[in-house]
C-alpha cells in the first residue's frame, strides 16, 4: 500500500460486519433503512419503522445532509500521472469544495444545459463524517468517520476557464455529485477495486489500496487543522485516470467493491433564461477546456478508451 500514514491495525469503521444504511421516499416521506445481510430477506431493505422493501424499487435520496463537501484535486496515482506525468502530484493534498445543492440520489438526473459541451465523470468514494471533527491526528480522525459512499463527481468543464480557481460552476451546479445508495461500514477499502461505467462498459478502474496517494485519514486531519468538520460532511477523495466528457443518455456507475454502485443519466436541459441575456461568463470551448476534459490519451489504458468509443456510437 502507498499511504502517507500507513495503517497498522485496522480501524473500527472497516471491521464487521458490514452495514448499509441508506434513505429513500416512501409515500412522500423520508425514511431510514438498513439493507439486510443475510438470510431469506438478503439484499431487502429494512426500514427502520420494521417495514421490509425491495431495494431496487424505492426511490433514493442522498444518505447524507452535509453543512459543506470537500473534495479532493487528486489523489489517485493513475490520475497523477495521467495528468502530471509523475505519480505525486503536489507534495500535500489541494483541495475545492462543492454546494449541498450539488448533491443527487441513487438513480437520478444528470443535468447537462444546452450550452455546456463537456461534462465530465469521475468515480470516487466518499468519506461520511459521523461526529464533530477538529484538531486530530491521521491516527485518531478514523474514530470520526460515519462510513464511505460510491460517487460520482460530475464536472461541466466548459466553466474552467472562468472557475479554474474556485472549480465553482465546474463542479457544484444542480445534480453534479450523485452519491450512495448507502453509508457503508464494516467493509474494508482498501482491498475494494473502483470501477466506473458508461453504458454498462468499464471507463475507470482503480484498486484503491494500490493507488491510493494520501488516505483518508491524513486528509481529515489535514482539513481539521483549520477546519471543523460536522456530521454528515462529505469528503470526495478523487478519481482514478480517464475522466472524460459524456453525453445526453448515457447511464454514469460508479462501483466500490463490497461497498456499493451509484447510477445517474445523464439529461439535456435547456440553457439558463439569463443566459440569452448575456449574463455572466459564457461556456467555453479553449485549449484549456479541451485538456482537461479529453484527457491525455497516449497516458491510460486502451480498453478504457476503446469501451468510451463503444458507449459514444451507440
């Protein structure tokens, strides 16, 4: 493993057993449930009022009500070196930050407006704060993790050029950052593999012990020097290589071995009203732009590029 802290023992939120908690809409409603580990009713969903669903036909809300989320530039070394060209890409990890209202459920829209080109994937997971966070070691910040979450960090990158600083517009517009379907603990991470699909075909692909540059850890004590973190707060910890641009109906996974899978699709809106206006920074289409959200292709995997290509002819 490659970790900034290595771990000499594992901490309490990734022992057993496993627990899934996750929250949809019943009825109008918002309820609490657990899914079901074992037995007949394996892979049910219990609320927590006793009522047993089917887990594939609720509707799902975001399992978390973060007062900020904090995420990661990059953190992955594929990603690294993808972007950098050499595995570490600062010498400590840089950070942006997106809106609760950026947050999507389980299932949901994408939104894509009119006048935005590129909109980006990455496949991440989340760290889910389960208490009231400041001033702590890497070695004591595990004590503070509620669980980890599947995510998708959606960017329009056609707001680089404007937003390049604050990553604002690029990355916490409505809908960006679908997260769940679940909290998990009790589950190891990092013997767990991310994967993210388009249209059911693998585009990313990390195992997160082998790729991981600062674990979690490190970054909540990094974070917490200055910042208190509170319940429900939401770190992204970045994505592996080959982030790129999708498009108006194509279904967008990520998958955590063992922890779970977040779907959304992605749908056409029209452009802002204000936009007809001439209010604010247009989308662009730059040099800029255009690296980050193409990518460098000569640096990933061919099978990765070859299954976006399947996706795009569709």
């Amino acid at each position: 493993m490659n970790f900034e802290f290595p771990i000499e023992e594992l901490p309490a939120v990734m022992r057993g057993p496993r627990i899934e908690r996750r929250r949809v809409l019943v009825g109008g409603s918002a309820f609490w449930g657990t899914i079901v580990e074992e037995g007949a009713d394996a892979g049910k969903l219990r609320l927590d009022d006793g009522r047993l669903l089917d887990a594939d036909s609720v509707r799902y809300l975001p399992p978390v009500a973060p007062s900020k989320i904090i995420a990661v530039h990059i953190s992955y070394i594929s990603r690294s070196m993808e972007t950098r060209n050499k595995p570490k890409p600062t010498e400590t990890p840089t950070y942006f930050t997106k809106p609760p209202t950026s947050l999507n459920g389980h299932g949901g829209q994408i939104l894509k407006p009119a006048d935005c080109k590129y909109l980006n994937y990455e496949g991440e997971y989340a760290v889910v704060i389960g208490r009231t966070c400041r001033n702590v070691t890497p070695d004591e910040a595990w004590d503070y993790i509620e669980g980890f979450c599947p995510a998708l960090d959606m960017g329009l990158q056609d707001f680089r050029d404007t937003d390049q600083g604050s990553m604002l517009r690029v990355k916490g517009a409505d809908t960006l950052l679908p997260i769940g379907p679940g909290i998990v603990r009790g589950v190891n991470l990092f013997e767990q593999t991310l994967r993210t699909y388009v249209d059911g075909r693998v585009v990313q692909e990390a195992h997160i012990g082998d790729e991981t540059i600062w674990g979690p850890h490190y970054v909540i004590a990094d974070i917490a020097r200055h910042i208190t973190l509170l319940p429900g707060d939401v770190i992204l910890m970045g994505t592996p290589c080959h982030s790129r641009s999708v498009d108006p109906g194509h279904l967008v996974e990520c998958e955590i071995t063992g922890i779970g899978r977040i779907s959304g699709t992605v749908v056409a809106i029209d452009a802002p009203r204000a936009a007809a206006l001439g209010v604010g920074h247009a989308p662009t289409d730059s040099p800029e732009v255009r690296r980050v959200s193409l990518g460098f292709d000569e640096r990933v995997p061919e099978r990765f590029k070859d299954n976006l290509r399947q996706s795009r002819q569709r």
